[in-house]
C-alpha cells in the first residue's frame, strides 16, 4: 500500500527521536566508512579510477541516445525485447502485462531501487500479484511494511531483536525456534525463500549496468538472490534507468572496481552476474528489459542536474553524511535518501515536497569527497537552494516569501556598507544585552567575558539559540581596535 511521506522537517523530528535508530546507523556507517578507507587506499591509482569514471559516465551522458538505441539494437539481436517507459505508470503498465500473459501469481525479486522508486510492488497487488523480495534486507523490510532506509542496507533501522519479532510472525515459528543469533536468522529467510525460487516462473530485476556494445545487462549482490532470479525462472524482466547504460567492456572495468570498494567495503562483489539475451537450455526463455525515463531526460536537459545522473547508487555519500546519520533514510521520502536523495529526487520527481531536501545538508563536502564518480552534491544543492527561492519569490504577492528571506535581504544591505555594518555593530550591543549569559564553563578556565553567550533569543531566532551556543558582539569590535591603534601610533609619531 502507497504511503503519502509526511514532509521532511516532520519525518527527521522523528528520526531524531528514534535513539534505536540513531545507534544502529551510527555503527554501520562507521564500520563501513572504516572498511572503505582501507580498500581503497589499497589503490594508488584511486584517484585516477574516480577520474575516469566521471569522465566516462559524463561522456555516455553526452551521447545517450545513441547508445540506447545502440543498446536496444544489441539486446533484440540477442533474443530479448525492448520496452520503453516514459514514466513510472508507463512501466508499471508494461510490467504488469509481461506478467499476466504468463498466468502466475507470485514473483521473485533481487534488490531493486528502481521498481521501488516506480512503486512496481504495490502496482502488481492491484492485479493480485505478489512480488517476494529475495533480498534478505529488503525482504525484512517488505515483512515489516516499511519502506527502505538505506541505499545498501535497507534494513539498516532495524536491530536483530526486531528481525526475530518479525520473522516468528511472518514464518509462524515458535520462539524456540528461532534465536536472535544472525546466523539463525539468515537461515531462517533462507528456508522461506528457496521454496519460492524453486517455484517462481517469473524473475523481475533492476540493473546496475548495461553494456551497449553487446547488450549485455549485469546486476551485482551480495547473497545470491539475485542469480538465482535471473536464471531459474522461464521470464526475467529488468527494469532499468537509461542511465544506467554503458558504452563499452572498458568503461564497465573502470566502475567495477569503484562500485564495489565504495558501496561495501569489498574489493568485488561475491555475486557479479550478467547475461545477454536468451539461450536455448541456459537460464529465462524470455528475456524483457524495460528502459525507464521517470524524469532522466529532463534531468539530462538540466546543465547543473546532469551530474546527479553520474550516480551508480553505491551509498558512499550516505556513509559519511552528518545529517542522513542522525535522521535516518526514512525522512526523505523516498526510496533514495542522504545527500544523492538530496539532488536526485528534486531532479526526477520535481515536486513541491522536494524543495525541503537541498537544505538537507550541511555542506560539508564530506560526500563529494568519497563519491567514486565525482559528483559536486554540495555545488548542485546550493543551485537548487537558490531555485527554491526563487519559486518561492514567484509565488509570493509581495516577492518576499519568508521572514528569512526578508533577513537575508536586510543582511546582504548591511554586509555592503561599511557604514551600515558598523551601525548594525552598535545597536547589536544594546540589543543583546538581555540575552546575554555566563556560558557555564564550557570553556576551561574561561573567565570573564570568554564564556558569555547568547540565550533564548526572541522571535525566530528562538529555535536557533535554543541548541546552539551563540557568541556575543564583542564589546570592542577589529575595526575600532585597529583604528585606536592607528591613532596612538600617530600620536607617538608626531611625539618624537
């Protein structure tokens, strides 16, 4: 069942309150953050690989049509079939007949952020088809009813006594039968899930590459479930971004060693399967790929936005994100969170819900820092900060939409006057003098006016006081130094 996501400053409340959560994501990106360091150090060419897959990603999206079709020309001269999609009911629409022609209620599915982001789960329900996600995180995820918190781990939020709860419910175990123990855990999923691939006619996939030369198309995993889709059933059908298509075997080299080492810390994934249309005796009788549009070309269009589309979905950024660490993936309303949420999903979806995401961040730059193909999120986030206001300014009927947007105005004035600036000095003195307090030692042997700061600030100001430690105007401010400075030293001058 769809759910409408409640808008981001209300979702990351609750993040925030979630202390379970807090922990959970704090030692996963940590270790992983820890891990990717080590492999990728290992390297000495690291920096260059990164460089070549920007450069090599910027040049497909240059030239996507004509490896699209390049692709498609490959995959139907293989056996398989080519379906395009302009959106997402586009290619839920086509999925859902693929599946009804051949008869079966019941599919299995390997991790796929793409059917999630068109919501393909919920579109076979509507014909009474029930989609099983094979993998072991997104299946404890679809158990629960959740949507996904992480790109890699999506079951990140949940802790091991939770996935007991949940799996002694669905698999309806006895609790003797089943401990909190990872290993009996994973067991247990594996039992429920062999009967299902065992049984599946049909397989539905994502793609984390595509290779137009051959039209070879290639998913990598981390447990199995993912070959297991793409081979034992009679129909395999893909669902895959236009994006995701690459020119050539040499550049699927360059992203098959940056892919892995920045989203788990490995230096190859365990399971790296791919295949080229259909053979006789060997794997799926049919093979169906579903090209999917979803806002992509008006995203191609967007000289800022092109870059979002470099993203090979490894999570990295995530990992060492400050704000996606303590709010949770849950908060962005989407199947992509963290900073790439951030800039993909106004891109893609472009709607007014988004506008709350490019402020999302910080701005440390800690993400552009550990993204294998370069992308400059925080560049991207503050162009889409300042389209937000300028929207913002088109709707309002005064062209002033907020109180902070009125004070960013007033401030600019004030910043490109020095007389201005200095007199906004003054009266900040007199005006602060209620709100100034002692700082209660924050500061070891700080004394006098070192540990004083600003507290319940009134108005707007009010949440910012509240959680932050604000330093006073001074009572001398440089420029009335340096110009008492300047005097004495004339003074002395003129003396001698």
């Amino acid at each position: 069942m769809t759910r409408i996501p409640l808008p981001y400053h209300r979702a990351a409340r609750d993040g925030l309150r979630n202390a379970q959560q807090r922990a959970n994501l704090r030692m996963v990106t940590t270790r992983i953050r820890a891990k990717r360091a080590d492999v990728t150090a290992e390297l000495p060419d690291w920096e260059a690989l990164r460089e070549a897959g920007a450069r090599s990603k910027d040049h497909l999206l240059r030239n996507l049509d004509t490896y699209l079709v390049r692709l498609e020309e490959r995959v139907t001269a293989a056996g398989g079939t080519v379906h395009w999609a302009r959106d997402a009911a586009e290619a839920n629409g086509i999925v859902r007949r693929l599946v009804a022609t051949t008869g079966e209620r019941e599919v299995v599915k390997v991790k796929s952020m793409t059917t999630d982001e068109i919501g393909l789960n919920d579109a076979l329900a509507e014909d009474g088809v029930v989609a099983i996600e094979t993998d072991l995180a997104e299946l404890i995820v679809q158990l629960a009813n959740e949507e996904p918190s992480h790109i890699l781990v999506p079951a990140i939020h949940k802790n091991r006594a939770e996935i007991r709860a949940l799996f002694l419910e669905a698999f309806e175990l006895d609790p003797s039968e089943l401990s909190d123990d990872p290993a009996e855990l994973t067991a247990a999923a594996r039992r429920f899930l062999r009967a299902r691939f065992l049984d599946a006619r049909v397989g539905i996939s994502g793609a984390n590459f595509a290779v137009a030369e051959t039209g070879t198309v290639g998913v990598v995993e981390s447990e199995g479930n993912g070959r297991m889709c793409t081979t034992l059933p009679d129909t395999l059908i893909t669902v895959m971004g236009i994006e995701k298509v690459l020119p050539s075997w040499r550049d699927l080299e360059v992203l098959l060693q940056l892919l892995p080492r920045s989203a788990t810390a490995e230096r190859m994934n365990p399971y790296t399967s791919f295949w080229t249309g259909v053979h006789e005796g060997d794997g799926p009788e049919a093979f169906h790929l579903v090209l999917l549009d979803a806002g992509r070309a008006r995203t191609l269009a967007d000289a800022t936005g092109r870059d979002t589309l470099r993203c090979i979905r490894c999570s990295a950024c995530l990992n060492v994100c400050p704000v996606y660490e303590r709010v949770g993936g849950h908060a962005y309303g989407s199947v992509y969170p963290g900073p790439i949420g951030a800039i993909l999903n106004p891109h893609l979806r472009d709607e007014k819900r988004d506008r709350e995401l490019p402020y999302a961040s910080t701005l440390c730059g800690a993400c552009t820092d550990v993204c294998p193909v370069k992308i400059d999120i925080p560049k991207i986030l503050v162009e889409l900060r300042r389209r937000v206001v300028h929207d913002r300014r088109a709707e309002s009927p005064i062209g002033v939409p907020s109180l902070e947007d009125a004070a960013m105005r007033t401030t600019a004035g004030v910043f490109a006057s020095r007389r201005r600036y200095e007199a906004a000095q003054r009266w900040a003195r007199l005006g602060q003098r209620p709100f100034v307090r002692r700082g209660g030692g924050r500061a070891s042997g700080a004394s006098g006016d070192d540990d004083r700061v600003l507290r319940s600030l009134p108005g707007p100001l009010a949440g910012w006081s509240a959680v932050r430690d604000l330093r006073p105007v001074p009572k001398r401010a440089f420029r009335d130094w340096w110009r008492q400075r300047e005097r004495e030293h004339a003074r002395d001058g003129e003396n001698r």
